[in-house]
C-alpha cells in the first residue's frame, strides 16, 4: 500500500466514525459509503473482502440466528404475558423495575448473545415502562449495557469474547473459570450507579391498577415449540462443542434458526417472508461493513508497526501490556463497534508476543493453542475491554445498535450524545474494576 493509499484509508475511516459520532448521516449508510470508496480506489480489494467475511461470519450468524428465533416468539403473546408478571412485580417503583431489569437481563446474557437478549426483551421493557410512564430509552439502553456486560459470564455471551476465546482454542470450561467472575462483578457494579445516571426513572412511584392479570398466551403450542428450539439453542451453546462432531456456536444459531423457521412454517401462523423481514439487516449491514472498514486499516500495516511499538516501549512486561490494552481496546470501542476492533487487535497482540519471543511464529495461525499460561491475562484484558468499552457510545456494540434501533422503531430517537450521558460514566466504573481483575489474575496465573 502506498503513503497515499495510506492516508486515504484513514482518511476515510476518521471521517466515517465522525459523521456518526455527530449525527451528520445515517450509520449505517456511513459505513457502506465508506466502503464503497475504498472498493472504487482499488484499496478495499476483492481478497480483502473475503478475509473480513471469514473474520466477521461467525458472529454475524450468531446474531442472524438469534434475531430469528426471538422473532418466531412474537406472535405466541408470551411478551404479553410476561410483561404483565413483570409490571405487576414492580409495584410501581421505578427503583424496582431498574433492579429487576438487571436481574432478568444479567441470566439470559449468559447463553444468549447480547443483542439477542435486547431484541427478546425490547417489548416487555417498552410495554412496562410506559405503564410506569417513564422514557423507556433509558431502561433500553441499560437493557444493552447489562446485556454487554452481562456477555462476559460466558463464551458465547457477546461476539467480542467469543473471537478472542476462539482464536486462542479457549474452551467454555476454561472461559468460566477464569473470566466469568469478572463479568459477574462489571455486571454488579452498574447497580450502586443507577441512581446517578436514571434518576428520572429511579425516583419513579405509580399507583398500579390493581387487577393486572396477564393475558392468556395467544398459541400455547408454538410457545412451547418456540421455547423448545431456544432451549436446545442454549444446550447447544453449552455443550455442542464437546459433542463427537463438535457444533460451534455460529452453527449453533444457524441450525435454531432453520428449527424456528420450520416451526413457524408447520404451525402456519404467518408466511416466513414476514419473519426474514424483521430481521434486522440494518444492523447486520453496519457491523459488516465495519469489518471491510478495519481490514483496510490493517492493510495499511499500522497494526504491525503497533505490534512492535508495544515491544519497544514495555518489553516483555505482560501486565502492563495487559493494561494497555484494556484501556486502548475500551477506547477504540468505544468509536467502533467492538467486534471488529477485537478482530484487529488478536493481531497486534500475537504479533506482539512473536516479537516478545514468547510464543513462536506459528501462533499467527488460526490453529495455534500452546498459549503459555502468562499470556492469557493479555487476552482476557482484551475481552474486558472490548466488551465493557462498547458500553459507552451508540455504535460500541451490536445491542447498543440494536437497542437504538428498536427505539427508533416505537417513536424515540437514540442520539450519540443522548447515550453517552448513560454510558460513560458506567463504563468508566466497569473499566476500574476489570483492571483490578486483570492484576489479581496476573499475579494468580504468573
């Protein structure tokens, strides 16, 4: 790549993530513009499109498959029905609804991908916070925070974690041992916050009326079905990969998917058609594109040059460098949806300790596991901060994309700004203690 392909290529990038941080264009028309330029110069080449693919497929079909099998519950009424269990457990209090918020959100995460879990609970959230007559952009966007967070109990709890634990043959034991604990401690750190930051919602008081009953379930056979598929989804994630013939979690969520069409189709409640449309394919576009966006930008060699600076300026100090990164990462995610800055920084990072002379040159492949035991604090810094800086703007993660989304889909815009004043101040709390984390377990695991 020449000097001019160069600043180019950042050239674009810088200008496409500042005309969504200040609301000048569309996101996700932002990004494909962007992308079509690089592709009109000759810089964002038909190969490189095909390694962001390789890169990207895995977690866009955990997120297709998700949004497919939460769609086929829609037309069960169990939304409905739920949503009435839950207002009437609120009693009214704003404090209540935030807490139980929490505690619904947190579990599903553990199994679910993040925007998966956004997308399920969107109508009872909406649903239950216009019966308290609060804004419900705010529970939404703390349904994505949580939801983030909440995506480092497990391996497939968000796409971030998923990469970084897939590229270094990290197994689902393995990830909850080591890693779990510190998601469960971002999750419970946001509660002490709430007040602060949803003040309008947490002093919230109503009277409800006192006969809320739930309405009956409209299918209660393709609720039971519908559950069923969810449930083997679930299974699967847990277990497929120790399964004879080894089912990762993409496949997973395909083969749910295919299982939750085939029950929509055998129940004939509604035409697929009207299911595949209600996938969000914007959201799915954006995050693509991203990932052409971030494969131009190491075509450009910085992620090389990085990857020796690092050794250049720390040596071989694993917990400095483990540091670095969780503030860098947290930072690049912060203006980049996470996942494909997680995709890019696996790179700096192997480099880095091929250059450190920690590992040989073969751990640059997709097949290397002989991870010794030092290095894998670096990585899991890296989880923390990908998941958790996604926490803090509008384009940081899929579920905060898709949070605002479904927002704006019931009549309430998501600004960049408007998500910053919940999201900074609870990203920064979540940061300060996975760095601790990463320092006891440095001192564990060495």
């Amino acid at each position: 790549m020449t000097d001019l392909q160069i600043y180019i290529t950042l050239g674009v990038f810088a200008t496409v993530i500042l005309a969504i941080a200040f609301n000048v264009i569309d996101m996700t028309l932002a990004v494909m513009l962007g992308a079509s330029i690089l592709m009109v110069l000759g810089i964002l080449t038909q190969e490189d499109i095909q390694n962001s693919i390789r890169t990207s497929e895995g977690m866009l079909a955990l997120l297709f498959g998700g949004m497919v099998v939460a769609r086929t519950l829609k037309p069960t009424g169990v939304f409905e029905y739920i949503s009435a269990h839950f207002l009437r457990a609120t009693r009214g209090s704003g404090k209540r609804f935030l807490l139980l918020l929490v505690a619904l959100v947190a579990p599903i995460c553990a199994f679910l991908p993040n925007a998966t879990t956004v997308i399920l609970l969107a109508p009872i959230i909406i649903r239950v916070s216009i019966a308290l007559e609060v804004d419900f952009v705010g529970p939404m966007v703390l349904t994505a925070i949580i939801s983030n967070s909440a995506g480092l109990l497990t391996l497939v709890g968000d796409p971030a974690t998923f990469l970084v634990g897939s590229s270094i043959g990290m197994t689902f034991g393995q990830y909850l041992r080591s890693v779990s604990l510190g998601g469960l401690l971002s999750v419970l750190v946001v509660i002490p916050l709430l007040p602060r930051v949803m003040p309008e919602t947490w002093r919230v008081q109503r009277e409800l009326p006192a006969d809320i009953q739930p309405q009956p379930l409209a299918r209660p056979g393709l609720c039971v079905a519908s559950f069923a598929v969810l449930a083997l989804m679930i299974a699967m994630f847990v277990f497929g990969e120790d399964l004879p013939g080894r089912v990762v979690p993409p496949a997973v969520a395909i083969i749910a998917a295919s299982l939750a069409l085939l029950v929509i189709f055998a129940a004939k409640v509604e035409p697929l058609d009207n299911v595949l449309k209600d996938v969000d394919w914007k959201t799915l576009i954006f995050l693509l594109c991203i990932f052409w966006l971030v494969e131009a930008v190491t075509k450009t060699g910085i992620i090389q040059t990085l990857s020796h600076q690092l050794y250049g300026w720390f040596g071989a100090d694993l917990l400095m460098v483990a540091l670095v990164m969780l503030a860098g990462i947290a930072v690049a995610s912060s203006v980049l949806a996470n996942t494909p800055v997680v995709a890019a920084s696996i790179l700096l990072i192997k480099g880095y300790l091929v250059v450190a002379e920690l590992v040989p040159e073969q751990a640059l492949g997709p097949t290397f596991t002989a991870w010794p035991q030092a290095t894998l604090p670096v990585f899991i810094a890296m989880m923390f901060g990908a998941t958790l800086g996604g926490n803090s703007t509008l384009i940081g993660a899929a579920a905060n994309v898709v949070s605002a989304g479904i927002c704006a889909a019931n009549g309430e815009r998501v600004t960049f700004m408007r998500f910053l004043r919940y999201g900074v101040p609870i990203t920064i709390c979540q940061l300060a203690v996975s760095a601790l984390y990463v320092f006891i377990m440095f001192r564990v695991m060495t």
